[in-house]
C-alpha cells in the first residue's frame, strides 16, 4: 500500500502545481517545507517521478533535479531496485543554540512585524473557514490539536504548532493562504521550539486551538478570526520575550 495518500486540503496544497518561476528552486521549497513542518511523514513514499512531475506541473528532469537537491538536505532518501523510490527523511530536531543563533538574527522589530503578518494570514484563514467549510473537514485540524495537547517534547509541539495554521489555511478552501502558511511556517516554525518547552504553555496553545475550532464549526467568523489573531500574537509576543533576553 502506498504511504502518501492525500487527507487534507493541507497535504493537496503540497502537491498542487508550483510557480513557473524557478521551478526547481519551487519544487525544493514546497516538498522541503512540508517535510519540516510533518505534513509529508517521515518514512513516507513520494509518489513516482511521473505522477509527482504531473502533480507539480514541472518536468521529470525538473524533479529529479529537486529530488537531487532534497537528498543533499537530508530530507529525501532514494532506494533502488523493487520496492525503491524517493521517501521522506525527517531532518534532525535543531539544538537550543543553533536556533537560539537564528533567533538572534531576528531583531524585536521583525519579530513584531512577523507577528503582524501571521496573525493577518491566521485570522483571514479562520474567518474563511467558518464560513466555507462543514464539520466533516475540520477533522485534520481537531486530530492536530489533540496531538498538541498529548505532545511531550518541544520539537513535536512546534510542528504541531505550525501544521495547525497550515492545516486553518487548508479549511478555508484557500490554495494561496495554504502555501503563504507553509512558507511562513518553514520560515520561523523551528523557533516554536523555543517558547512550547512547558506543559503550561502547551496547555494554554491547545486550549487556544480548540477555541478557534469551536467558532469555526459554529460559523462564528468574526469570533473565530478574532481567536485565531490572538493566538498567533501570543505566540510572536513569546518570541519576542525569549529574543530579548540573548
């Protein structure tokens, strides 16, 4: 059986045709983001060259090309022979030094700003959702933010974390705000790590998700959008907190 069947608008989001400018470069960041933020699994089977080719609307020399560039990453394994092919290959959980080092490079007022332009992103997605979707696609998003609840360490709350604003994007029917979230979220997703260390803290994030949630299935937009801003600025404010103390 294959291991990469699609179950999420989020997941349909990754393998939706990239931009035509440099497409390889495209390629590399859509399956290398999804890796990073755990939509595409780890162990998990790519689908063949041609079928993935036509997925993306690239080449195949395209894809290979990426495929090449994934495997110097580390995030794509290729096996040869029967039962070969590309399978996803999970990066190792950065070090507090080395994100504390990337954090560093963020001043407070990018930080800020970063903020800003999630919780615009988060927001516009929960007010969409609540009113497009129904209660049998909300599904990905309850699963995620069980997982969160349950999460023992850092590292897989931050993924956590950030799958669930994909996944938001995903709700609202929207192809565009989905790839803005992937991006944002392989972009600043890893710091999460940074403030998600305390059960408190966790606790407080999925109680937080499950709110948003709960407006989105009563068709409550503004009160869902309103949620769903909140909950990103406390996340950016935490950043911040933890920023100005390096």
């Amino acid at each position: 059986m294959r291991q990469y069947e699609i179950d999420s608008g989020a997941r349909k989001a990754v393998f939706s045709p990239v931009d035509n400018r440099a497409r390889v470069d495209a390629v590399v960041h859509r399956l290398g983001d999804a890796i990073e933020l755990g939509l595409l699994t780890d162990g998990e089977q790519l689908p063949g060259e041609t079928e993935l080719a036509g997925q993306l609307g690239v080449s195949t020399v395209t894809l290979r090309e990426a495929l090449m560039a994934l495997r110097q990453q580390g995030l794509v394994t290729t096996r040869r022979g029967r039962g070969g092919g590309s399978f996803v290959s999970l990066p190792e959980v950065p070090a507090d030094d080395r994100l504390r080092a990337r954090l560093r490079g963020w001043s407070t007022e990018e930080l800020r700003d970063l903020g800003d332009h999630w919780a615009a992103l988060s927001g516009a997605a929960a007010r969409l959702a609540a009113q497009r979707t129904g209660p049998e696609d909300l599904h990905p998003l309850r699963r995620t933010a069980e997982e969160l609840a349950r999460a023992a360490d850092a590292p897989a709350r931050s993924r956590l974390y950030g799958r669930f604003h994909v996944e938001l994007a995903a709700a609202a029917q929207s192809a565009r705000l989905t790839r803005e979230q992937v991006a944002l979220q392989s972009e600043v997703g890893a710091l999460m790590c940074l403030v998600l260390t305390d059960d408190a803290c966790r606790e407080e994030v999925a109680e937080c998700h499950r709110a948003v949630i709960s407006a989105v299935q009563d068709g409550a937009h503004e009160t869902a959008g309103t949620l769903a801003e909140r909950c990103v600025r406390e996340a950016a404010a935490r950043l911040v907190a933890v920023r100005l103390t390096l």
